[in-house]
C-alpha cells in the first residue's frame, strides 16, 4: 500500500520564495508508484492543502490530518520542504514530534540549535571543528562598536543570526560600514552575527544518513562573480558551481571527514548541507554554518550533488522518506 506524505511548503520567511521552488522539484521527483503526495502550504494565511480544482482544503491541526470527499487523511510521514522558520527552526518538528509523525529532517532540537548560526559555531567549537571568531548581539541590549572591531578583525561577515538563504547579509573591509551593516541585519532578525571572514576557498557538501551509515555526496566548490556568495550570487545567477569540486585528495579527506564528524555530533537526520571555507596557509576547512532543510530548486546544490554521485532525486527522496519511517524521528 502507498504510504501517504505530506510535502510542506510555504513558511512565515522571505525565504518562502526558495521553499515553493523546492516543493516542486521535491514532488516531481517523489514515486508516484510509492507514496501519496499532498503538497501542504503552510502561511501566514492558515494551513491549506490545494486539491486538484484548486480548492483550499484546511488542514486539521488537532492531529494534522485532512477532509477530502468524506474521507479522513492521515498521513505516514512528512516531507519537510520549508526553509527559514517554522519549518527549520525546531518549531514543526516539535509539533511532529508531539502527533509521533516521522518527518525527513533533523529533530526539534538539533534544528533550532543550527538555525541559530552563534549556537552552532559554539557548538562546534567545543568538538574541536575549526570556526571563525565572531559576537553575538542582541537587538536592544548595549554594544560597542569599537569593542567589536577590537576583539575581531576586518575585513567581517555581518549577518542575521537565524535563518539563511544570506538575507540581510553584508560584507565589511572598513570600519565605517560596522554600524549600518548591523542595522540592516537587525531588519531581518533580533539577533546578529559578526563573524571574522576566513580567506580561502568556499565549498559545501551533502550529508545524510541512510540504513545508519553517515554518507557524504559529492563536495561542490561555489564561486561567486559578487564580494561574497549572498542572496543574489545564490539565487539570482551570480554564482557557479562545479560538482564534484576539484579538490587535491587530503581537502577532500578533510572536508569529508569533518561533515561527518558534524552530522553526528549534532545527531542529525534526513539530509543537511554544511558549508566551509578552506583556508589554504593553515591547511585545514572551517565550517561556516549547516543548513538542516537545504535548498531542493534546479538552481540548488544538493541537486547537483546527488546526480553527480550517480543518483536519482528520486531514488534518494525515496531513501529520505524510507529511512524517516522505518528508524523514525520520533522524541517524545
């Protein structure tokens, strides 16, 4: 019997735009021949699922199910599609948890604590994964501008603390621009990141678990025609990227060997993408942050990444959903 999947999609962020461009890639690569698709928007509006005469049918938030033609749907498990918040943020998978419906990504916990990008550097740090000195502030609360730029080092990274797809995010060579790149950052979130910018070359890399082994897709080298790889160079086609990156074997080893030892200290689930700068004087990658619902859309990195690993979208959606159902993501 086909097991019936709820794809969400939608969310309350700017980052809605990429989570409807990857719903679609995800429902057009999910087997027919295996699972029941209904695709769920979840908005600022309410919780609709569109039926096939477009007509929005309200979803049951008691238990998460669905009226359709007399019937009760009840759903096996959840395609999580949603990027920024409530579906990257811990918040969905709370809720999940506490109906015992198995979803694809990481559990409540592990997503809030990597949605929020100065939890997940401490986090690393305290495993030994080489991270960038940053500070952390708090819309509201008193910092000092020169205190920053005493304790860090230009050029900096200023960027909302939650979130991702890089809005609100800046790049600063002079200490004049401190001020304003934090006041546009604090337009996207009450928490912001000022980060040291490490030189070197930028790559990020596929990490899933499947049948209790950490796997690792093939690694991409992003390039960007911009300053840095921000919302335009992502989606707005100022940016390349060559999978499988070439990459001398002991950065492959390295890189590889670090997203693994990530994924599991953070005891993640389904597929995550973290990304890192390779800084070519100290040898060694640092890892900028993970992203624990990424990007599905033609223009994504995972995409690219599972075809170059030989392969199918879906095949591995398949396996993303089997393994969510049969070791379960449930915390209760």
């Amino acid at each position: 019997m086909k097991k019936k999947i709820a794809l969400v999609t939608g969310g309350y962020s700017g980052e809605s735009q990429i989570s409807y461009k990857s719903a679609k890639t995800i429902y057009n690569n999910l087997d027919k021949n295996l699972f029941e698709v209904y695709t769920i928007d979840i908005n600022t509006e309410g919780w609709f699922y569109l039926d096939k005469s477009s007509q929005k049918i309200q979803v049951d938030r008691n238990d998460f199910s669905l009226q359709l033609n007399g019937s009760k749907i009840i759903f096996d498990a959840v395609f999580i599609g949603i990027h920024g918040t409530p579906g990257e943020d811990g918040k969905l998978q709370g809720y999940f948890d506490m109906l015992k419906i198995p979803y694809t990504s990481c559990n409540a916990a592990t997503s809030a604590i990597t949605f929020n990008k100065r939890y997940t550097v401490a986090v690393a740090s305290l495993a030994d994964i080489k991270v960038a000195n940053s500070a952390h502030l708090f819309k509201g609360s008193d910092f000092n501008l020169g205190n920053i730029l005493t304790q860090l080092q230009l050029p900096l990274f200023i960027k909302p603390n939650n979130g991702g797809s890089s809005i609100g995010m800046s790049k600063i060579n002079d200490a004049s621009e401190l001020e304003p790149a934090i006041e546009k950052a604090f337009k996207e979130d009450d928490q912001v990141l000022v980060e040291e910018m490490i030189k070197g070359r930028e790559f990020t890399v596929g990490v899933y678990k499947f049948q209790n082994e950490i796997k690792v897709l093939p690694i991409t080298e992003v390039m960007t025609q911009k300053d840095f790889f921000d919302f335009e160079a992502k989606y707005g086609g100022k940016s390349s990227e060559v999978t499988p990156a070439d990459v001398p074997a002991n950065w492959k080893q390295q890189i590889e060997s670090a997203a693994k030892k990530i994924y599991e200290i953070f005891n993640c689930s389904g597929v995550v993408r973290i990304d890192f700068i390779y800084d070519e004087n100290k040898q060694m990658p640092y890892m900028l942050e993970i992203n624990t619902v990424p990007g599905q859309s033609e223009a994504s990195i995972i995409p690219q990444q599972v075809k170059a690993a030989g392969m199918t979208l879906e095949k591995f959606y398949a396996d993303l959903l089997g393994e969510a159902l049969t070791s379960s993501n449930l915390h209760v």
